[in-house]
C-alpha cells in the first residue's frame, strides 16, 4: 500500500482506528456519513478541516481494502 498524505494511526489515539492526520476523527466516521448518503459538501460543511483531498484518500483506502478475489469474500 502507498503511503497516505492525509491518514494515519496512533495506538494512543481511538484505539489505533485510522484517523485523519492531526485530528481525532475517525476515517470510518466520515466513510458511515457518506455510505448514509451524506453529500463530500455536507461532511466538509460538518468537519471543515477535511478537504476533498482527505475524503478521496478515505475512498481509495476503503476501496483498495475491498479489492478482494471473489473466492475470498464468504457468500
């Protein structure tokens, strides 16, 4: 995996859940917003420190983790 501009982890900070970086939000918050149906618009106007940039990179990390075989999904 290619290093992340805008995620991180720290075991001290949410238990080690990937956040992004100098903040305490959690990626998987921002990824539940948006699978709700949340507009990128309504959750930068909720957390205006993140940018398109930052929630692209959440996607990309989310997609590259879905990247499975289909053997390898249980049916």
């Amino acid at each position: 995996m290619k290093k992340l501009k805008y995620i991180t982890s720290n075991p001290n900070i949410l238990g080690g859940k990937p956040i992004f970086r100098g903040t305490r939000v959690a990626v998987c918050t921002i990824l539940n917003f948006l699978a709700a149906g949340d507009s990128v618009e309504t959750v930068i106007k909720n957390y205006p420190f993140l940018t398109r940039r930052h929630i692209r990179e959440a996607l990309g990390v989310a997609a590259d983790l879905m990247d499975y075989e289909e053997k390898d999904i249980p049916a």
